[in-house]
C-alpha cells in the first residue's frame, strides 16, 4: 500500500517524492516510461566517458534563494555562466543582443549611450504588445529581429514569431552593455557530478521506491495508493477529450570528435543556416578534461516526444479546459511542465513541486484539499 503513486522522475515527480518520503514519512512509488530517473535533465558518461545530456543542454539557473538552497542538499555545485554566440552572415555574434553584436555585425564603435540612441531609432512602435514578433522589433527594430529571431524561430516552433505569444522571445533579453552571459539570474551553476546524480540523491529514501521503463497505465490498477501526482502530458491523462494539446519536439543527434575543442562557445545559435538551431559542446557547460570532445545538434520536430508546450492563445484556452477537470477529481494533482503545459525552467518546475508539497502538506496535517493548476511557479 502506497501513500502516493507519482507518475513521472523528472524534476517535478521527484521532489515531491522526495518531500513526502522525508518530510511527512509518506510511502511512494514513483514510475517512469523511461529506462533512468531525472527527466529531460538526465546526464549520462557516453561512450568515450564524456558526460552528456541526453535531451539537450539543461543549464541550471534562478533568482530564488529558497530553490538554489533546496537543490543544494542534493548536489555540490559548479560555477557556471552561460554564454551563446549565433552564427549571422558568417560572424559568430553573441546572443543576447549586446553592444558588441550591434558593433560587429554593422562596423559600427558605439558606447552604451550610443547602442540607446540606435535601438530607439530602429525600434518600431507596437502597442499592446501580444507576439514574440512585437516584442523583439519594438526592442531592437526589424533588421535585428530578422537576422536573429524570426529564421531561429521559425525553425524551432514551426510557426512564425508572428503567432506565438510575447513569452517566448521575451525569455532573451537585449542589453546595451558588453555582458555577454545567456542568463541574468542571481544563481548560475551546474551540479558538479551531473543531474542523474543529484537526482539519486535525492530519491534515496527507504520510503521511495522506483520503477522504470513503466508506463503508469499499466500498473496503476494492480497497486494500492491513496493519492496520484501526475506530472506527464495532460491531454494524454484524459485520453485527449477535447483535442490534443500541440507540443514541439526536437531530434537529437550526439557526435563525439577526435579533437580537445569543437566550437568557440558551449552552444552556438543557428538562426538562418541548417536544419538544426543550435549545437551544444557539453564539457564547456560540465568543465569535464578529456582529449575528445562530445557535442549534440538539435532538429525541432513536429513528431516525437512532447518537449515543449507551445504558447500561444489558442493553445492556452484548450490547456484551461483541461485543467478544469483537474479540479473535479480529488486526490489527483498535476504538476511540471507537461502536466501544467508551461514553458517552464527546471527552477520553475522545482517552486511549482514545493508549492503544490507545502498546500499537501497542509492538507495532510488538517487542512482543506488543494486545486493544483491553481497553483502558479516562479516567474
Ligand atoms: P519531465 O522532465 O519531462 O518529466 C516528466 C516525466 O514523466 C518524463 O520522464 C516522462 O517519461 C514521464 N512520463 C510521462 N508520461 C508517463 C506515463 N504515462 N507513465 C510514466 N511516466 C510518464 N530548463 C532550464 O532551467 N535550463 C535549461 O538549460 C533547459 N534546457 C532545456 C533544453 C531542452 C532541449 C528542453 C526540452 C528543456 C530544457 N529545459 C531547461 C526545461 C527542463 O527540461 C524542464 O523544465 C524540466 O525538465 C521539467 O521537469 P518535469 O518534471 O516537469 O518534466
Ligand atoms: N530565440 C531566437 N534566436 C536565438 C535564441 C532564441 O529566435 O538565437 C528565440 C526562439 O524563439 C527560442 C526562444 O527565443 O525558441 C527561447 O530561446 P531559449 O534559448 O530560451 O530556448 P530553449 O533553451 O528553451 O530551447
């Protein structure tokens, strides 16, 4: 008999395992489709011994203290500032948009004073703002956003910057300084001995057990829980009764090279040449020394695993449909990106589970029953 069936190890089914197993002494089975725990952040040595991150760079970041510090019991931690450079007529530039892109690509010696004045000319006047289109020209005008954005996005999403909501190009910003770093949060860094790890660690609980290569489906009438926590694709949960929800997939191919370095930066952006957006040099993001080098190119798909919810409105009136029925059923909770269909970071994913946890746990000690899509991560 179970406490709880968590459907899902990845960030969000594993730190509520790991709450309810050790703060409130609950009995959980935690299952997974996959053959390992951890996710789409799951790392592992290939087979040179080069650690890799099977679905794509995951490069941990946050602005909350109370996150970095709960992850933190879990993993020692590895300094670790990100940085991208996008390939635009044959210049490697860095992305975010900085003063050094500006003066590169156009020949030009401006200071930060200067870069204002240039993007206030260029910039186009567009209210309110609703796409990742009106976002980006309003920033930095139309020519930056075509060499930059819109080929990048295109390729990525399958549809225009035009029809997907401001969120999605608003997640980079533009800066009129030489910082060159991809994020701007407090907390930068990534687990020293990978993310498979630290996600051991913390499902290591005698009330935690674990089965993979398990589609809950198959078991879930055959064991006795009290509660579920689901964290996979919610239309999938209800047999897809209104539609499905679209979700972008990606394809990745791993290359392993004869040689110590591979390309100038952890990831290089592609926005106008290839079929792949961009390609990832793991041991720049892990600081691992080995005389070869491992790198991943990624090819967005229409077809394949659900990796990213796609955010626009039409989408986000289906995924409230769904979550309604969330709240008919007590003792089920929805939690993580597939479950709440957000385009949310590993940190979000985290504040999610310990705010759904803290509103159970509650519940446990006396409280009233939670709705769980009510419950928001932090932005
Ligand atoms: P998941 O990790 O998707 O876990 C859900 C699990 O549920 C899966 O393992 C799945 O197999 C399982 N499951 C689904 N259905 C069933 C079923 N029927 N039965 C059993 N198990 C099931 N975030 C960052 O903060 N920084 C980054 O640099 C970053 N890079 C990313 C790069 C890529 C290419 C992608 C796709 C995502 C990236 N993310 C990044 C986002 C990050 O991966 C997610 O925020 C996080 O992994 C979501 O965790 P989750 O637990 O919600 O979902
Ligand atoms: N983007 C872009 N050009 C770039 C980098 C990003 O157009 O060089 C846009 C694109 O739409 C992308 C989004 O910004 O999907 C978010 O980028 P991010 O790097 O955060 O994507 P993720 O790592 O989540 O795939």
């Amino acid at each position: 008999m179970y406490d709880y069936l968590i459907v899902g190890a990845g960030y969000a089914g594993s730190v509520l395992a790991e709450r309810l197993a050790r703060d409130a002494g609950k009995k959980v089975l935690i299952v997974d489709l996959r053959p390992h725990i951890a996710g789409n952040a799951y790392d592992h040595p290939d087979a040179s011994g080069i650690l890799v991150h099977k679905y794509g760079p995951h490069i941990f970041h946050t602005n909350s203290k109370e996150i970095f510090e709960y992850l933190s019991q879990f993993t020692e931690w590895r300094k670790f500032e990100h940085s991208v450079l996008a390939q635009v007529e044959g210049k490697l530039l860095p992305i975010p948009i900085n003063l050094d892109t500006v003066n590169r690509l156009y020949g030009l010696d401006l200071d930060s004073a200067g870069l204002e004045k240039f993007f206030a000319s260029v910039a186009e006047k567009v209210d309110p703002i609703r796409t990742s289109e009106d976002v980006v020209v309003s920033t930095v005008g139309r020519d930056l956003y075509e060499k930059f954005f819109r080929g990048y996005t295109r390729k990525q999403w399958g549809l225009d910057p035009s029809e997907l909501s401001s969120q999605v190009t608003a997640r980079i910003p533009v800066r009129t300084n030489r910082d060159s770093r991809y994020f701007g949060d407090t907390y930068q860094f990534m687990p020293l001995h990978g993310y498979t790890r630290m996600f051991e660690n913390m499902l290591d609980h005698d009330n935690i057990t674990i089965e993979l290569g398990v589609d809950y489906r198959e078991i879930k009438d055959s064991v006795s829980y009290r509660e579920m926590i689901y964290t996979g694709p919610i239309d999938e949960y209800f047999d897809f009764r209104y539609g499905q929800l679209p979700y972008r997939s990606l394809e990745f191919r791993h290359e392993t090279h004869d040689r110590e370095v591979f390309q100038q930066a952890p990831v290089v952006n592609y926005p106008n040449d290839h079929e792949y957006t961009r390609i990832t040099e793991f041991k720049y993001l892990t600081g691992q020394k080995h005389e070869k080098t491992s790198i991943v190119y990624e090819y967005p798909r229409a077809e394949g695993d659900p990796y990213y919810p796609i955010p626009r409105p039409q989408n986000a009136e289906l995924n409230n449909k769904y979550q309604a029925l969330v709240n008919e059923t007590p003792g089920l909770y929805f939690v993580g990106r597939l479950a709440s269909y957000k385009y949310y970071n590993m940190d979000q994913v985290v504040g999610q589970a310990l705010t759904l946890y803290a509103k159970i746990s509650q519940k446990i000690r006396g409280g009233r029953t939670v709705p769980a899509s009510a419950l928001a991560a932090p932005q």
